[in-house]
C-alpha cells in the first residue's frame, strides 16, 4: 500500500499532526494505530494543559519557561522550551475553535488551576478529563477530511529506512492476521511512552512502548531513557490515576499519623512540589514506617485528603476522580481519605529528535523523511522530569509542528518504486512472525510470563531509588529475558485477531526498551530529576548536565552524549519548592 | 473464596460455542476486565478481548454481562454478586473473534452527521482567536461531549436491531453535541442528514441506549431534543 504520509500512533500527537496535516496539503495521509484509533492512553491524561493563556503581572511565558526548565532538573533543552511556551497558548486556542468543551469562567474565558511546579495557575482543563476530551474533539475533526485514512488495529512490526531515509513499514492487521508493507514519502511516529515496561502503572494496557525498541533496531537513537516518571498518586492495588488536579484544586496528603508530611520535604509548595519529589516523599514516609498498609496486596501508601474540599469542587471540578475513588477503592472521597501511592506514569525519554521533531540517526543526522512527535520523543522539553500538564501541550505542539512539516516534505518528495528490497523485507517479517514466532513447537514460556519476569526485573532493579549494585544484578536478569524471548510460546495457532502473536510482538520491543533504560541508569552516577541514586545523591553538573543517546551496536546497547542547550538560564540552582 | 465460573461464548470466524473456565479470586474488588485477563494469561490465551486503559475512558471492552451490555473494565464482582459470569460479543455487531466485534459502521455512521465544529475553515485553522463559551452555553451540550464512543448504546438499540441503516444512538447524540455547541454553525447541513428515515425519526423511544451508556451520556434525550428542534423549525440548537 502506498500513502503520501503515514503517522504511526494515534493519541494526541498523532491525531493532531493527521489534521494539521490535512490542512496543509492535499496530500494522501494514513494513520496506523495498533488499537483504534480513538481509543490510545492520551484518553487518559485527567488535569489539563499548560498554557500562558492571559498574560498579566503574575504570569508570563519567560516564567512558564523557568519552572519548566528548573522542573526538568536543567536537563531540558531550553530552545525548546522556549518553543513549547510560546506554542501552547496557540494550541489551547486551536483546541477551543475545534471543539474541547473547556471549562470556563463566567465570562467565557477559559478556566485555569494550579498544577505541580507551576508558579502560578496555568493548567487549562476540561473537568478532569482533559485527555478523552482533546481525543475526542480531535478523532472527530478527523472525520471532516477525506484525505485521512485509519487504519485501526495494524500493528506496525518494522520501520524500513535506507541510507538515512525513511521508505516504509510493514504492520499486521490485526483483524485479518495479514501482515501488509506500507510505502510513504514520509512518517511521524506518535506511539507514546513505554509505561508497561513496569508492573505498577498508571498507563494503560497498551503503553508498551515495543516502538522504541523498533527503533533502536531500525538504527535509530534513544535519548534519556532512564528518566522514568512516577506519579505521586495511583490508586492501591490498581494503579489508577488520581490526577494531580486533586491537589491542584487543594487536596492534602497525609500519612498514618494524620500529618501532611509533604512540609518536611518541600515546605513552600508542599503537595504541588514536582512530581519527582513529591513521589519520593510519599516512598520515604512509606519506608519509615509512616504509611498505612493495604491489606489483601500488601502495598504500602498514604492517604490523598480531599474531604475538606467539598461537594461543590469534587463535582465540578474533579468528577472523575470522585468517580473512580468510589467505583474502584469503593471510598467516598467526601468522607474518607483515598489510598495512594506512586506509579510509573511517564517516559521522560524517547526517540532521538531535534527541537522541531525531526528524528536523528545516533551520530545526530536526521532521517530523511521521519519526524517523531508526543511521549515517543525526546525532544527534550522535559529533560529529568516533566511537570504536570506540560505533556498535553507537548503533544499538541509537536502534533502540530511535525505534522506540517512533513506535509510540505511529502509534497515535494518522490513517491518510493515498489522495489523488490521492499517486498523482501515484507517477506523477511512474514517469515519471522508467522512461520518463526507462531508455528514453535510447543513446551516453550508463555508471553505474560515472561513479562511478568520483565516488569519485576525493572522494578526492582530501576524504581524510583536506584543503586549500582542492584542495577548491576538487574541488567543480567534483562540479558537473560531476551535470550529466553528466542523460546517464548505463542499458544494462539490462528490468523484473525491473534492478541497472543501481538503480545509477543510487543514483549519483543519492550525487552530493548526497557535495556535502554537500564544502560541508561547505570551509567549516570548522579541524582537528578527522578533517576535518583542512593550511591550518587547529588546533581553533578560538571560531569553529568548532557543527555544520553542510546543505540544498538552490533546488536548491543551503546552510549554516547551530547549537551544540553542552554540559552537564557545559566544558573542552575539546587531545586527547592 | 470460591471458584468463579466464567462462561464466555467464543467464535473463531467459522463456528460459535460456549466455553467455561473457573476462575480462583482473592478479591471481589476487581472487574470483570480482570477476571478476563487472568484467564488470557494464566489459561487460555487464545481468548480474544479488546481493551486497553481498564478505567472505563477508552472504550474498548463493551461486552454483555449476565444479558446487560456493559464495560468490562467498569463491572465490579462485588457488583454481580452471582458466582457464574457469563460474557457475550456485543449485540448487532459482527464478531471478528471470541468477544471482539467490528464496530467501524458506527464510525462510519458518526462521520454521516459531520461531528466536528462546522464554520470558517480558514479561521479555524489559520487565526488564533479565543471564540470564548460561557458556563451556560457549555452546560447545554456538555453531557453528550462524555461519549466514548464504545458502541454499547449501539448493541443495546432495539431499532438498530432490526433496521442497519438507522443512524443510531451515538451518531445522533453527535449530531446533537456539535449542533448544539455555541461555537458550531453547522445545525442547517446537519438537520437535513438527521431529518430522514435514518434519522431521528426511527427513534422508538425505547431508551435502552440512554440506561446502558457508562458515561451517563442519555443519548434518547438527544434524540427527542432534535426531533424538537426539527418540529419548530429551529435555526440554532
């Protein structure tokens, strides 16, 4: 099949480039999304987004600019930022003129709360369910061009690139367990973070993450992997997120003794401290023995107070978490404390990619023809942690960004010949999935077993207080899971909608991606943002203020960095909130 | 605890059966979605079911439980009470395996009604101008803008049932949501698409699709609000 663009991914980033770039040029765009295609994790997001939205004496974009900067432990690149900034104001009004019912102020203007981090209210939402909201409005705006096509359910196995220059793909349909070679003059990669990669999350089931393991075997570069972030606050055992927003609106945490501890650990901005040290915190009071003790899972946690807030703000305002409290910790929130603890959430690293999104080969020279845009890249506006409702505007800005860009690149470009190479390496994955993966001879490890090995290893190995000596033990557990994927079972034998075959897929990617997050973590010897060493506790900015860049090589897992760009802030305080 | 029985009808593109699996649980705090999970993973899988984000906002695994349709992810055990759980496909969709279903002609019905903010294309996406919405005017198509899109409402519709060419539920609370957003100037194209046989006027007012919506959404209301709008000529929702 043959398509001008193809955007590999449909949550928010993706969808947004799709109609960006439909507007731009009529040209033949397809999106390819392993679920379909309103149905990706950004559906999820709950608080809001980030956007200087009415510039007063309190707030500006230079200042949006600082906390994100000082929020990302100085590791973000800060041209980028600066871009990020200035851009999201635009997106949230583009957001409006298409359709997201912003919650609002009386006058009409759009409502903002507080956020971690955040200087000053900024955080645009729409109740708190600003993810499913910006989703919808965007899948349905899709619907008013002709010139997209979805494809729901193809998972996409490879990502074929020939001297430097993207050519193609091959997917599996799901629905008919065909596997199909795409050709285009162009693609954006928009598939997400890699939350999975970890048995305790607040990202859905699908946020596996393979595409970054693809990547690194299509000769890409992953940039700051081991930047994971853990969400303060994931309901116990499910892992559900309780949003930020709960705290924004004025929730307190406290622990078994009834103390908003949060005063010892950040006593200025208290619970709206970063996310990387409010999460920490939380484990801390946890550890010494300050925290309740969930029964049947036997996790620890604190407790998310919002009883003080009211009727009026929990329905209003944050609905959905009052929803979710009741329906799966079964506490009403207006009585009850609700039981929390911190979840992996978010993939502060991501495809190797320049300020504008275009992807960059390991020796830092772009792909011809790629762009990679939302939780999937590095762009880095987030560096070494990102700050609550900075995502929702990344994945717009860059929706927006990369899908114009490539658009005018497709119009110029040449379409691919149907050459024979192609249809080899179309082959050359039909042969590995169908006759390889799916016709094994029995007796070998089933997929979730092997995944289940695969979480814990990350774990317990790379969580949220990390050591060189168990970091150490883990990587060879890793080492071992990928030597043991080459006898993993797939049990399903059948062609149509085979989720066995597509969880195999799947283990397959997230075993390099999660290898590159260890790689990663090993080798800073430093705290900063959340990768937090005990052996390292402090930031060393004269060694360790650059990003890593990983990369296969002859099969294996090699770093490289590079400097951060720094361009207004120069001095780079110690974070105190 | 005892044994959960689990009865899933299954279908594997050529022949249909029912299959039981038993099920050891801990905890009645957990789904159905889950129950599911564990049986893929730990029994059998080869068992088909679409889902993703398990918090009841995705939309994914609209299934029928004990006769009702419902989200997977958002039935509690706690809630069914009966030790035997038995799980259908949606109801007047196509199978495609086990409890997966095609529900792309409700996509495709969606796209009939134009769900998208209808005015200047150029101002959308050219200017960047705050419209502005006050609280009132949000209020008036807030509850519709929740739809997930899941196809309960479709699976549970006595007219879909029967006439495939109806537009249905959720394409017409669409129809409405857009129509009756202040910043939409698309009420005239839309009136003339659900101002047909196809359209609201199939509408039985059985209100199935409004009790099982997960979302609260009461798409049968939306219907009758358009009928309204279409009986007194209105120039604007």
């Amino acid at each position: 099949m043959k398509h001008d663009l193809l955007i590999i991914g449909s949550g928010i980033a993706g969808l947004r480039a799709a109609l960006q770039a439909a507007y731009t040029a009529k040209i033949d765009i397809a999106i390819l999304s392993k679920v379909q295609v309103m149905r990706s994790h950004s559906v999820s997001a709950e608080g809001g987004m980030s956007a200087v939205l009415y510039p007063d004496k309190n707030d500006s974009l230079e200042l949006h600019a600082y906390d994100t900067v000082k929020g990302s432990d100085y590791l973000a690149d800060q041209d980028a930022v600066e871009l990020l900034v200035q851009m999201a104001p635009i997106e949230v009004r583009f957001l409006e003129r298409i359709g997201v019912p912003w919650s609002r102020l009386p006058d009409g203007r759009m409502y903002q709360r507080a956020f971690g981090g955040m200087s000053v209210p900024r955080t645009t939402f729409a109740a708190d369910k600003t993810g499913f909201f910006i989703m919808s409005t965007l899948y349905q705006n899709i619907l008013r061009f002709d010139n997209i096509k979805q494809y729901h359910e193809y998972f996409v196995t490879k990502l074929i690139i020939e001297n430097g220059e993207f050519k193609g793909v091959t997917a599996l349909d799901l629905k008919t367990g065909e596997l199909k070679l795409f050709l285009a003059k162009a693609a954006i990669i928009a598939t997400g973070g890699a939350g999975r990669l970890y048995r305790f999350t607040t990202t859905a089931h699908s946020t596996t993450g393979e595409m970054l393991g693809l990547a690194l075997r299509s000769g890409l570069a992953l940039k700051d992997m081991e930047f994971v972030q853990w969400h303060p606050t994931a309901l116990v055992p499910s892992g559900i997120l309780v949003s930020e927003a709960a705290r924004g609106e004025g929730g307190y945490l406290v622990n078994k003794q009834g103390e908003r501890f949060m005063k010892r650990y950040a006593p200025q901005k208290m619970e709206l401290a970063p996310r990387d040290i409010v999460s920490r915190a939380i484990l801390t009071e946890i550890a010494e023995g300050r925290g309740f003790v969930h029964e049947e899972s036997g996790m620890g946690y604190v407790g998310l107070d919002l009883r003080h807030l009211g009727e009026g703000v929990l329905n209003q305002k944050i609905p959905f978490i009052t929803e979710l409290a009741h329906k799966y910790v079964g506490v009403d929130p207006l009585e009850e404390l609700i039981p929390v603890r911190p979840a992996v959430h978010y993939t502060m690293g991501g495809i190797h990619v320049d300020t504008y999104g275009r992807v960059l080969a390991p020796d830092g020279s772009w792909v011809r023809g790629l762009w990679a845009a939302g939780e999937a890249a590095a762009v880095s506006v987030h560096g070494a942690n990102r700050l609550g409702s900075n995502s929702l505007s990344e994945c717009s800005v860059w929706g927006r960004l990369t899908g114009e860009a490539a658009a005018k690149y497709a119009m110029e470009a040449p379409t691919p010949a149907t050459d024979e190479r192609y249809i080899k390496a179309a082959q050359g994955e039909e042969s590995r999935i169908f006759d390889k993966l799916l016709h094994k001879e029995t007796g070998g490890i089933s997929v979730y077993e092997l995944k289940g090995r695969l979480q814990d290893a990350m774990e317990q190995h790379f969580g949220p207080f990390r050591q060189g000596s168990t970091m150490k033990e883990g990587i060879p557990k890793l080492l071992k899971i990928r030597e043991d994927f080459a006898n993993v079972r797939v049990e399903d034998g059948g062609r149509v909608y085979n989720q066995n075959l597509k969880d195999a897929l799947e283990l397959d990617g997230m075993i390099d991606a999660a290898l590159a997050v260890a790689y990663g973590a090993l080798a800073r010897q430093e705290s900063r943002g959340a990768h937090y060493r005990l052996d390292y506790p402090r930031r060393d900015d004269e060694n360790w203020l650059k990003h890593t860049v990983a990369f296969f090589n002859g099969g294996q897992i090699q770093l490289s960095y590079i400097p951060v760009r720094i361009t207004k802030w120069t001095k780079f305080e110690e974070r105190k909130y | 605890m005892p044994a959960l029985t689990v009865k899933v009808k299954r279908f594997d593109g050529r022949k249909s059966w029912w299959q039981e699996y038993k099920v050891d649980i801990k905890s009645r705090k957990i789904s159905v979605l889950d129950v599911l999970l564990k049986i893929k993973e730990e029994q059998d899988p080869t068992l088909a079911v679409r889902y993703s984000c398990r918090m009841a906002i995705c939309g994914s695994c609209g299934m029928v439980i004990n006769g009702v349709p419902r989200l997977a992810c958002q039935t509690l055990l706690a809630e069914i009470k009966d030790d035997t759980i038995t799980v259908e496909p949606m109801w007047n969709h196509r199978v495609i395996k086990d409890l997966v279903v095609d529900t792309e002609p409700n996509f495709e019905k969606l796209r009939k009604v134009k769900p998208y903010t209808i005015r200047d294309l150029k101002e959308i996406y050219e200017s960047d101008r705050e419209i502005g919405q006050k609280p009132e005017e949000l209020e008036k198509y807030y509850n519709f803008a929740y739809c997930i899109e899941c196809g309960l409402c479709m699976a549970a519709c006595p007219v879909v049932a029967t006439n495939p060419r109806f537009l249905g539920p959720m394409a017409l609370a669409a129809a409405y949501r857009w129509s009756a957003d202040s910043r939409d100037q698309g009420w005239p194209v839309r009136a003339k698409i659900v101002d047909t046989d196809e359209g609201v006027w199939s509408c039985h007012l059985a209100y199935t699709c409004s009790a099982v919506c997960p979302r609260g959404v009461d798409p049968g209301f939306a219907i009758q609000l358009v009928k309204a709008a279409l009986m007194r000529r209105a120039k604007k929702l």
